[in-house]
C-alpha cells in the first residue's frame, strides 16, 4: 500500500478521457471536470421505461406511451444521458476496443442503479447479446463484460448465454423507431426455456436509445416463462 501510494504520488493516474493528473482517482478514474457533465437520469420520470419528463409537481409516473402501449419489462432505468463523457466512454469501449473502459462505465451505472436493482430483486442478469457475426467483428460483447462487473458488485449471477441472438440484423443507428423495432423482431431466443421460467430477470446493456431491443428481449423472456423482467443501462439517449 505503501509503494502503490508512492507511486500514485509520483505518477498520478490520468482521467480516462481528458488525460489530466487525478492523485486521488480511486477506482472510476474520471476527473471532477468530466464528471461534472456527465448528467445523471433522475426524477421526475416515467415509472416503467425510465425515459425523464416534466410532470406536475415533478412526480414519478407512467407516460403516454407506456399507458397507452405497456411494455414487456416491469421496469428501464439508465443512470445517465448518453451525452458528454459518458457518450465519449461509450464509443471509446465499443469502437475503439478499449476494454479497460467497461470499469468506468460499470461503476457509473452501479453508483446510480444500486437501489433499482435492490427493488426489482432480480435472480438473474442477462446481457443484451450480439449475434455471432457482430462479436468476430468487435471481438467482444460490452454488455458481459459490463456485466461480469455488475455481478459481483450486485451479488447476482450472471447468465451469459441465457438469451442468443439468433439472427444478424443490420445496426440500429439511424433507424427510426418503427424501423427499429422490425428489424429487431424475431433476432432472439432462449434455448433453455427452464433458465429462466420463475425467475426474475435483469436486462443489461450500454445504451437506451428507442426501447426496441430491450424490449424485444423482454418479451422473449417473458414467453419462455420469466416472472418478471427489468432492465438496467449505463446510458440512454436524450
């Protein structure tokens, strides 16, 4: 401890996206200038998808959407905004294979989702999957790796192949959210029903953009027998 304090005396860490000195780092390694902008996802708030909305009085409850058209999961919550540095470590771990970034991302979402979690109660966490084609191509799921994380801080198993992708489907980014709910449909499914059938699910991924994908898990999930699901991301768009 001693050597390691020296160390980091001598050679402080660097922020992972500004590069500046941070002597007191601790485990996220983010400088209090990035983490300033990152901007959390609080209330008030939609009660089942999570998405922020002014409301009266600033009280948490279901949207249009949601009353109109409830979705297959109980519960979505993101811990921030995917803009600013947290957009910035995003695409850093995604596109830029920069694995060691999942530790930043893992410990934001495990600050600002512990108590969601603890509600929801989950038996089980599932990382949203990519089909075999897109892992070769990136070399790795950001989801499991996340996740491998979040399980141990969370004390919850983590079930990686729960859930296949068993269809290749074309990115999402542009698509419209019609667009995207057709091309996600059908590209999911649980081999082993019995995984899950009782169980309650939790539902990881990076990003919230449309719903689509969650959503289409969710109800995969909950066809093969799920008690219930809930899902949890780093970021969702604004």
């Amino acid at each position: 401890m001693i050597v390691r304090a020296l160390l980091d005396i001598l050679f402080p860490p660097l922020c992972h996206l500004c590069r500046a000195p941070i002597p007191e780092a601790e485990e996220l390694h983010l400088c209090p200038a990035c983490l300033a902008r990152a901007k959390p996802v609080g209330s008030p708030l939609c009660t089942v998808c999570g998405v922020p909305f002014a409301t009266e009085g600033g009280i948490d409850h279901r949207c249009g959407d949601c009353i109109v058209s409830p979705p297959p999961y109980e519960g979505a919550r993101a811990a921030y905004l995917f803009e600013g540095p947290v957009q910035d470590l995003v695409h850093r771990f995604k596109y830029g294979h920069k694995a060691h970034l999942r530790r930043p991302l893992a410990l934001l979402a495990a600050e600002r989702l512990s108590s969601f979690v603890a509600e929801s109660a989950p038996d089980l966490i599932i990382p949203v999957p990519l089909h075999r084609s897109r892992l070769r191509e990136r070399g790795f799921n950001q989801a499991i790796l996340m996740g491998e994380l979040l399980a141990r801080r969370w004390h919850i198993p983590l079930h990686r192949a729960t859930l296949r992708r068993v269809h290749a489907t074309a990115p999402q980014v542009g698509l419209t959210s019609a667009q995207r709910r057709e091309n996600i449909r059908g590209a999911f499914a649980v081999p082993s029903p019995a995984a899950v059938a009782g169980r309650r699910v939790l539902l990881l991924d990076d990003v919230f953009t449309t719903g689509s994908t969650i959503t289409e898990c969710a109800l995969v999930l909950r066809k093969a027998g799920a008690a219930a699901v809930h899902a949890a991301t780093v970021a969702r768009t604004p």
